[in-house]
C-alpha cells in the first residue's frame, strides 16, 4: 500500500520517477503550472504590493481533482517539479492547493533522473525555498505590467492583437538595429594577391603580405597592378621559416544557451526543438533492460560546473577507450560564463558517459540520437586534454614584397578526436601541411592569381546567433530563449528568412513607438540590470515588492504619457500587381513568421492566399517546359519546384542547378554542407566548389 505522494510535471517524467521508487509511492503528474494569472485582466492589484491574483488553469479541474483524490489516501506529499524558479513555484501553487505547508519538508529536487539520484533526493527533502518563488512571481508580475499595459496601448494606436514584453522587445530591437546597419553598410573594395608555389615536389599557396617589414592592404587594382609588374622577373625566395607547437583547449560543457547554439549549426535545429527534445532525453527513455533513465541532466542551466563523480566517470572512460595520454593532469573545471550565471545546476551532460551513443541507436528516435550525441561528445571532450598543433609560418620575398604561407599540422589530437565547435560561418580549422623549407631556399612560381573582394556587412542574426547576443548582454535567462524566439515571429515583428530574422514593417514601427515612449524597455542595460534585481530576489538579497515598485513608479508616467501623446498610426498593405482569383480584388503583401505572402484585399470576405514564388532560372528537368520556382513549405522550409504543378509534380528540397552533369547529362544541384555549399549531381559521382563571389 501506497503511503506517499509524489507529483511531478510531465506523464513521462511520473513513469521513469515511479519505475525507480517502487509501490509505496504513488507518482502523478500536474501537467505544468496548475495556477496563474487571469489572462481576461492585468490580475495584479499594484496599489496593494503588487498582490496577484491568481485562478485555476482552464482545464486543469480533472487534473486537480485526481491529486486532490490522490492527496487523502496517503501519509506524506513530496513536490517532485523541475529544480528552478518555474519548478519551485509549481511545487508552491500545488502546496497551496492541498494544504502542505511551505515549511514541510515536502520539496525534492534532482538534476538528473537516475535512481541513484532520485533516491538521493527523497533521502533528502527540503522545505520550499520561498525566494525562489517570489523571484519567479516577481518576472511574472513584471512582464504582466510590461504586456497588459503597453499591449492595449498598441491594439488602439497600431493595430489589434499586438504584444509588448521586456525581453521581447530587446530582442525585435537588435534585429531591427542589425538591419539598419546593414542597409546603411558602405562596401569597401580591397583585393588579394595568391602566389602557387611550389618546393621539394609539393605545391602550396602564399598570400601576399606585404612590403618588407611592413603588412600592406591593398585597397584597388591600380595598386594590384603595380605590384603584378615587380612580380613578373622577381624570385620567391625564403626569408624566414617560424616553428611553434600551439596548445588548444576543449570547449566547456554545454549550458541551455550554447546547446541552443551548437544543435542550430550542426543539427539545423530551431531553439525550441532543442529545448523540447532536450525534454525528452532528460526526463528519460526507456532502454530495454536496463528501464527507463534520464539520459541526461537538466536542461536549463547557465553553469558549466560538473560533479566530481562525473568527472570521475569520465576520467575512468576516457583513459580506457583513448588511452591515459588522452586524460588532463588534472580534472578540468570551468569558470562561469557569465558574470551574472546562477550556477544552481550542473552543466547539461549524459547522466553517465558510459552510455555511448552508439549503444542507443535502437532506443532513440533520430533527433533524440543526434542531440544525446551532440551532449555526450561535447562533455567527453570537455573532460580531455589539449590538442597539440605544429604550426609554421614561413615569409617569402619577391623584391621588395613579402608574401607568407601558413600552415599547422595536428600532432596530438587531444579533445579534437571526439569534439571540434562549430562557428557560425561554418568554417572549420584545415590540416594544412607546408613542404619542408630553410631561410635562402629559392622556390618555383607557377601561378600569381590576383583577386577584388569587397567588405561585407553585419550579418543578419541566425536563431544561434541572437541567443548569443542575448545571453551576452545580461537579457533574459535559460528557461526564456526559445519561447521569446517564438513570441517575435508569431507577433509578426520578425521573419525568417534563409534562417536569418529580418524586422518587418510592423516590427520596426512598433520599435520605433517604443523607443519613443518606453526607452527603458529597450535599454540594454536597464533590462540586464532588471534580471539582477530577480536573481538578487532568488538569493534573498531583495524584496521582490520594493524591485516592482522601483520598475512602476516610473513606468506608470510613462504610460501616461503614451496614453496623451502617441498618436494613431494606420498600417497600409502594399498592393501588388495580381489579381484574386476568387474575388477579383487585388492581392496584398503580407509578412507571415517565414516572410512575406500574398493575401486577398477582400479580407475577412475572402480567405485567399498564395505564397509569393521566385523564379531560379533554371528550366525543370522533368517536363523541360516549365521553370523551377523557389517555394515554402508549411513549416517555412525552402524547396524547389516546377511552376507548371500539379500537370508537373518535380519537387527538390536541393537546389537545382542551371546546366547538366559534364559527365553523365542529369540534374546537377547545389547541397549544403557543413563546409559550405557543394555541387554535385543527383545520379553519379560528379561534385565541385562553387565559385566563390566575395569574401567578407
């Protein structure tokens, strides 16, 4: 018989959690927060310490019943919920519910689900951590006031179904700010000099560097051609051969922002889908035999400390499977990332590195098996030693001009033989070897290749990239990345396009009202200073009361202002050239989460939309009459299709190129890879390098 009660949030958590503590614990599951705020009225009662108000979730009164059922047959409760700020809050709403006072020792936490770890928690049960809470009801209400008092403000001065929040609008901000320094971007022209050369047998490439002592940038053709002239009867001779063994260091274990990043470059995932299968491994798989395990542990963190028993396990794993060389003289410990990181859990790794991911390919699904994969290597390598890279320098001169070749060599591998990062350009660190060379060797000119470039502007941020910047900046925490991802295209400030945020017109206004009115929303350092103030909450070091009130005294004139002063704003749709085929009426651009469309002006009379197609000039390989048209999946992925479907179906999620195989005469097409994009063809093995156009 049954004599305690654990609840926890999610069904697949109760299953693994109820697997490791036997029958005499009933485990159920709340399904998430059980209490919040009315979304009908603010809910928040500002005149009297910011009190809230808070109502059972819609549909939750089942969910509730059946605890509450649950609740009467047994002698203990135990509040199982995430170990963080969102966690301890459910675990106070649900003590609140069935009378479990905070001072019980009635909260469990854990950071991963293992049952050694499970066990270990219920051995050890604390009562709630009240700061916690109000530093979680504290964020509540504040981005309660931010939304529930700007948004209505915007529905009647813009447009209906607007939404304004702290962290949302840092971020629909940065991207607007990135766009304007993209368009007011000046390119600069400037050129490169490339000599083939070739010594000992082995041919190998030098830039051009320079006048002796001095680099040089060259800056136009006139300059480039010059310098062509002096190299036509000149020598490449060796000046100087430079030998350094250079030492580099793994990355540290991921924390919920760099997993974010990583599994955006290497696994093509959205935030949201890292954080959901992240879910997923963490509260557990089943595993055959062995049962049900939390693959690994929790999810949202920003430290990067590790347990010395992980750290034990993976010294053990490392020196058997690569051998001792492969294992640091000491045990390798990372510094916070941030200045501003909690440090509350551990860093996301395996639960133990002796699951290989190999091992579980039968358990898996193939998301689950390429984020478990990208964890466990990324920790394993973490916890190895330093890569050991011979490089060389060598500088050759041609007169008066000074050229130099670089070239490294992997002489230990190190970490690198599990795990290299990714960046986000996709570049990756090339083995080059240099043939062996000595000052006054005179070495064979094949090639000058001289070559134009112009300077590039900012980049467009990539999901990847904004979490950086974010995290970078104070804004926000783990558990907020992805949902204010989310929030900014479903608003329809951003769009997505070619996986970059572009601002739309609506977006950019909504900015532009904001910085006018509220510019302390915006303000970097004032919205990083607010995440201080709730994390000095957490720590006991604030009332959560006073922090409210020092943020609405001065937001509340703000809204008074805005209330006088901003004036109506009327969005007009831009009209196209084409014509409704339902109605009549013409088409309209529209901006959607995955850019724009066309969308009937007879709206809400007539529904019609048709996706806005871009001819790629390249005639279909199928029926060879119509052309190949770029599209948008329901999802916002890109593929490519003939224009005459459906008397056509050719589809291709490749990009088709303009000309047949040389070798075979079938469809050539462009694919993405790791390293950059690559032709080759759908039905032999032709492939090549794309030209490039421009370098940044």
């Amino acid at each position: 018989m049954a004599d305690s009660l654990v609840i926890v949030e999610s069904p697949a958590k109760a299953k693994t959690i109820g697997k490791y503590l036997g029958s005499k614990y009933i485990v159920k599951a709340s399904m998430g927060h059980i209490r919040d705020l009315p979304k009908s009225q603010i809910g928040v009662e500002v005149t009297n310490n910011f009190e809230p108000k808070y109502i059972t979730i819609r549909g939750k009164g089942s969910v509730l019943k059946e605890l509450k059922d649950a609740s009467k047959k047994v002698k203990k409760i135990y509040l199982a919920a995430d170990p963080d700020r969102e966690g301890e809050a459910i675990a106070w709403h649900l003590a609140h519910y069935l009378e479990v006072q905070n001072t019980d020792s009635c909260r469990v936490v854990f950071n991963e689900i293992t049952k050694q770890a499970v066990k270990d928690a219920f051995k050890n049960p604390r009562p709630i951590n009240i700061d916690l809470v109000n530093a979680q009801q504290a964020r509540r209400i504040l981005d309660r006031l931010v939304g529930y008092k700007i948004s209505p403000l915007l529905w009647k001065k813009v447009k209906k179904g607007l939404s304004a929040g702290r962290v949302q609008s840092v971020a629909v901000k940065l991207i607007n700010d990135r766009e304007n320094e993209i368009k007011e971007f000046v390119p600069e022209e400037y050129w490169s000099i490339t000599a083939k050369l070739a010594a000992a047998k082995a041919t190998f490439e030098a830039k051009y560097h320079g006048t002796a002592g001095e680099k040089r940038e060259l800056g136009n053709k006139e300059e480039v051609d010059v310098i062509l002239s002096d190299l036509k009867k000149a020598d490449f001779v060796v000046s100087t051969v430079k030998e350094k063994e250079r030492h580099r260091n793994p990355s540290a274990p991921f924390i919920t922002s760099t997993l974010q990043q990583e599994a955006a470059r290497k696994l093509n995932f959205r935030a949201a889908k890292t954080m959901s299968v992240a879910q997923q491994l963490y509260e557990g798989i089943d595993l055959g035999k062995e049962g049900t395990v939390g693959l690994i542990t929790y999810m949202r963190t920003d430290s990067t400390r590790i347990s010395p028993v992980a750290q034990e396990e993976a010294k053990q794993f490392i020196t058997e499977k690569f051998g001792a060389d492969y294992v640091p003289e000491t045990p390798r410990n990372y510094s916070k990332k941030a200045a501003n990181a909690q440090d509350a859990h551990e860093a996301v790794r395996p639960s133990s590195v002796l699951r290989e991911p190999d091992q579980l390919k039968e358990y898996l699904s193939r998301d689950q098996l390429r984020l478990y994969k990208l964890v466990w290597e990324r920790f394993v390598a973490s916890q190895m030693a330093s890569a050991v890279l011979d490089t060389v320098t060598v500088d050759l001169h041609a007169n008066d001009h000074v050229f130099r070749a670089v070239g490294s060599q992997v002489k230990f591998p190190g970490f690198m033989k599990v795990y290299i990062e990714g960046n986000d350009d996709g570049t990756t660190e090339e083995d080059r070897l240099l043939p062996i060379m000595a000052q006054g060797d005179k070495v064979k000119k094949e090639d000058i290749e001289p070559k134009q470039h112009f300077t590039q502007p900012p980049p467009r941020y990539t999901e990847a990239r904004l979490v950086r910047a974010l995290e970078e900046m104070g804004i926000g925490r783990p558990s907020t990345y992805a949902p204010t991802l989310e929030t900014i295209q479903k608003r329809g400030y951003v769009a997505l396009e070619e996986k970059k945020f572009v601002p739309t017109e609506l977006g950019e206004l909504v900015i532009q009202l904001m910085e006018e009115f509220f510019p302390e929303i915006l303000d970097v350092e004032f919205t990083a200073h607010m995440e201080e103030e709730l994390d000095h909450v957490e720590e006991g070091k604030e009332n959560w009361v006073k922090v409210l009130d020092s943020f609405y005294s001065s937001f509340e004139k703000r809204l008074e202002v805005a209330e006088e002063e901003m004036k109506e704003i009327e969005i007009q749709d831009e009209v196209s050239d084409e014509i409704c085929e339902k109605c009549g009426n013409p088409l309209v651009y529209k901006m959607g989460r995955f850019g724009k469309f066309l969308a009937c002006s007879g709206f809400p009379e007539c529904r019609n939309t048709k996706p806005i197609v871009k001819d790629i000039g390249v005639t279909c390989p199928k029926c060879k009459e119509g052309k190949i048209v770029e599209r948008r999946s329901k999802k916002g992925r890109i593929f490519f299709g003939c224009d005459q479907y459906p008397a056509c179906d050719f589809v291709s999620w490749d990009r088709p190129v303009d000309r047949p195989c040389p070798n075979c005469g079938a469809m050539l097409i462009q694919k993405n890879t790791k390293n950059g994009p690559v032709i080759q063809c759908v039905e032999c093995d032709f492939k090549e390098e794309p030209q490039e156009e421009a370098a940044e």
